[in-house]
C-alpha cells in the first residue's frame, strides 16, 4: 500500500481501526456462559474515501473449563460443541488467531488501535473482554468499552434495529439459512457499516483532523 493511502482511515476515524466483530456463544452473561465463535471484519477506507471490507477471520472456540451452556442457545446458533469438524481451539489460541492479523492491520493502515464494530456491540466486546481477562490475554488490540453500534446507526438511518430488517431496508441481503455462523453475521455487519459510513463520507474531510484517538475517552 502506497504510504499517501495507509493513512486514510486513521484519518477518517480519529486513529482508529474499525473492525466488524460477531460472537456466537452459550449464552448471554459473558463471564459464566461460553464463548463458541469468532468472525471478524478488519475494514480499509479507499483513497476516495470509501469504507471497504479488507480481511475476513474466522475461529471455533473451545469453551473455558466450567463454561455454561445453554440448550436454547444452541438451537439458535445450531452449534454442536463437540463435533470434531469445528477444530476448535482454546480461548486464548483463538484470541491470537483473530487479534494478530488484526494489530498487523492496525500497524499497516497508520492506526492506533482498533475499535469493535459490531450489531449490539457491547455484548460482543463483552464476551471478547471476559475471554481476555480468563486468558490474561495482554496484547488485546481493541479499545477497551468504546464501540461503533449499528444498531444505533441503523435505528437513525434505516429506521431499523434488527439486523435482517436493517439489511433489508438497506438493499442489502441476508440469508436466514446461514445467519447465526459468527463469520456470515459478521461479513453483513461490515456491510450494513461501510453502507452507512459511505452515504456520510461527504460530511467528513478525510485529509482533516490528525487526532490519532489513542486516549481512553473515545
């Protein structure tokens, strides 16, 4: 990447990087409940300004010793834990699979540091921050509680707050067959935010403010 472009979205989101994340669980109490799946989106911005998706990762978690699960939560993910085909892995193998691609983004694209993306992110990050205190995970690459939510943002533009119904109302598809896998929800999370993020480009001055975010008021 030539070095004019490579800081682009640094500029366009104040030193951050935005990264689309789902999470697919065992329940909702991030601290009892396992973590299952990790789908991630790490995005770019064009020098035109675009936001584009950049990277896809994907990772099956094994869940932490003790780990609730709950039987409804699995008939909605469609999860079978202990299918030898997920390659599972442990929570902070898997925390190195995503985040590492995801601070050689954040070096390569002028960044400080990443932020979640994410539909009702809080409780994806949630998850993340519970899976990092287990492991004492030290290299975790997002901000630690500042998030970008789409639901907000498609509850203001689209009118919308589901993500099926935000998708629709954005022309955008979704596959209820394949919703549910932490990677497919993830892609069409990036793609309702870079939808968003574009049809407002014009409101920002992408060569403006140099403030590299890197303080913890986000």
């Amino acid at each position: 990447m030539p070095a004019s472009e490579n800081r682009v979205i640094a500029r366009r989101f104040r030193g951050f990087l935005p990264v689309v994340v789902d999470v697919e669980t065992g329940g909702f109490n991030a601290q009892t409940d396992a973590l299952l799946e990790v789908g991630a989106v790490i995005l770019s911005v064009e020098p035109d300004g675009r936001v584009v998706q950049r990277e896809s990762l994907a990772v099956h978690v094994e869940p932490f010793a003790g780990a609730n699960i709950e039987s409804a939560a699995l008939a909605v993910n469609g999860i079978k834990v202990d299918n030898p085909l997920r390659m599972a892995v442990p929570e902070r193998e898997a925390l190195d699979r995503v985040f590492r691609p995801i601070r050689r983004a954040v070096s390569e694209l002028g960044c400080r540091r990443a932020i979640l993306v994410g539909h009702n992110a809080h409780f994806d990050l949630g998850f993340l921050n519970a899976a990092i205190a287990r492991t004492g995970y030290k290299r975790s690459p997002f901000h630690p509680f500042s998030v970008f939510d789409t639901v907000t943002l498609a509850g203001a533009a689209l009118g919308q707050t589901v993500l099926s119904r935000s998708l629709e109302a954005a022309g955008l598809p979704y596959s209820a067959d394949e919703a549910h896998s932490a990677l497919y929800d993830a892609e069409r999370t990036a793609e309702l935010f870079c939808l968003l993020a574009n049809r407002f480009s014009d409101a920002f001055a992408v060569g403006g403010d140099d403030d590299d975010g890197s303080g913890q008021d986000a």
